[in-house]
C-alpha cells in the first residue's frame, strides 16, 4: 500500500517539473525499449511455467491412481497367468478394478514408436493389464511378493518411476521460470538506472540552476523519476500486450504434442500477464530514485 501511494503521488504530481527531464532522445527510447523487451520475455516465461506445470500436473494425475502388470510368459502360459493375476488383483484390498488390455489397445499404445502395422501375433509381446487403485490403494510389496507366486511372469509397476521425473521436472521448471523473471526484473532496474544516470548527467547544467533558484533534490528526483516510471510502464504494457497476441496465435493444444502446442494460458491465468507492466513501473521507481539520489549528490 505504502508503495502504491508514492506511486499515485508521484504520478499525480507536479507535471510542469518533466520539463527537467528531456521529452525525447534516446534516453526515452532505451528506457521503453528496454521495460518493452524484458516485459515481452516476462511473458513467455510465465507461459512456459504454467504450461509446463499443467502438464506435469495431468501426467502425474492420470498415473496417479493408475497400475500396470506386465505378464512376460510362452504362448501356452500366457492365459493361465493372465487369470491367475486377475484373480490375485480381484482379491486384494485397495485394488478397485482390474482388466487385460485388448490387442488393439496394446497396438495403438506401441503405434507411436512402431507404427500402425505392428504384427503382435508374430512378436513375444508382454500381456498388460490396467489396474485402478482405490484412494488408499494397496500393499504394493505384499501385491508383488503374490504375484511372484502366483504368477511368475507378472510384474507390477505402480507408475512412480514415471511420476517421480515429472514432478521433479516441473518444480525445476518452475524455479528456472521464477529465477528469468528475477533476472529480467534486474536487467531491467539496470538498463533503467544507465538511461537515468545518463539524463541527469545531461542535464547538470539545468540542475544547477534549478538549485540556484531554489528547488529541493527532492523536487528534481521527483521529475525524473515520475517520466522513467511512466516510460517503463507505458513500455511494460506494450510488451506485454505484443507477448499475449503472440501466445494467443500459438497453436492450441492437442494430444500429439501436448507440451510444444500447449504452450499458453488457460482461464484466469491470462491475468498473471497484466500484473507485469505495474511491476515494471515499481521497478523503474526505486531504480530511477535511488540512482537520481546519488547522482544528485555527486553533483552537489
């Protein structure tokens, strides 16, 4: 709150004191450039972090409560093992249904690596069967120490070894996403403070005179810091304007590629986006009154 009123005071403030700070040259330009560019980038890094966490989210949701056993046997033995593991599964606290899997489920699982004409009649294809598990689920050691007796060939895999990478991706992914926009926010404080050290160095002539006549530091940092401050978030926004048209063109998302179409906001997260021009201007803020500060000490 307390940032938000110097904000409105500082906005709402003596106009006639921009005259300090010159309209143009390339000072405005690298500052709404600069706040344009990191803003732009701000974007699509947010972007990358939801989407990737709402992938890993629904892969690990779906094999969350989701089993497989995997039967490994001849020809002859394939349908005695195939029961005895049903019967085992039908019978164990925390399993809620159990079934084989078709031929055509199993080809259309393979398709993406082997194709649609994949022989299964001619290949030692293992039988798969789908288990559900219930909230608690089962014992898994003492589920796999039976079906080791009932059915030698049968193993069971309860899916943590593919969600386990997924979550450890996602909150990687999402540390990477948090620690770019740190280091655009930097970046940008940085590029601001080099345009405004820049304009108060043009302009020490005009501040000696101003302080002839009278005016307070606090009076001349105030001018440059409300024009930066204006410059950043009218940049921000158009950044961040450009960046979610872009994403909006993107393609949709679709089961073949759900990671590189998918790529965007959904709902109400097309908000996070319009919270980053009010940042630029925060960080141009602090970034022009403390570098205006110490120049106008230097000049004393």
């Amino acid at each position: 709150m307390a940032i938000l009123r110097k904000l409105s005071t500082l906005l709402g403030g003596d106009q006639k004191a921009d005259r300090v700070v010159p309209p143009s040259g390339y000072t405005a330009r690298l500052t709404t450039f600069t706040a344009g560019a990191m803003a732009f980038l701000a974007v699509f890094a947010l972007a990358l972090s939801l989407a990737t966490g709402r992938l890993a989210d629904r892969w690990s949701a779906e094999l969350a409560r989701t089993a497989t056993v995997r039967i490994s046997a001849p020809q002859g033995q394939m349908e005695a093992q195939s029961r005895a593991v049903l019967k085992v599964l039908e019978t164990t606290p925390g399993i809620k249904s159990a079934r084989v899997l078709t031929d055509a489920e199993q080809r259309k699982l393979l398709e993406p690596w082997f194709g649609p004409d994949l022989p299964l009649d001619d290949l030692p294809i293992p039988r798969l069967i789908e288990v559900v598990e219930e909230s608690a689920g089962p014992d898994i050691e003492g589920l796999r120490l039976r079906l080791a007796a009932e059915a030698p060939g049968a193993v069971f895999d309860d899916h943590t070894r593919w969600r386990q990478p997924l979550v450890s991706a996602a909150s990687r992914l999402r540390l990477l996403a948090a620690f770019s926009l740190a280091l655009i926010a930097v970046s940008t404080a940085a590029m601001i403070t080099l345009a405004a050290n820049a304009a108060l160095s043009a302009n020490s002539t005009v501040i000696s005179v101003l302080r002839l006549v009278g005016a307070r530091d606090t009076y001349i940092a105030r001018a440059f810091v409300r024009r930066f401050t204006i410059r950043a978030f009218m940049g921000g926004l158009f950044g961040t304007l450009a960046a979610m048209l872009a994403v909006f063109l993107l393609p949709a998302a679709a089961e073949e590629g759900a990671f590189l179409t998918g790529l965007g906001f959904v709902g109400w997260h097309w908000a996070y986006p319009l919270l980053i021009p009010p940042l630029s201007a925060i960080v141009a803020f602090w970034a022009t009154r403390a570098a205006a500060f110490k120049t106008l000490r230097g000049l004393t």
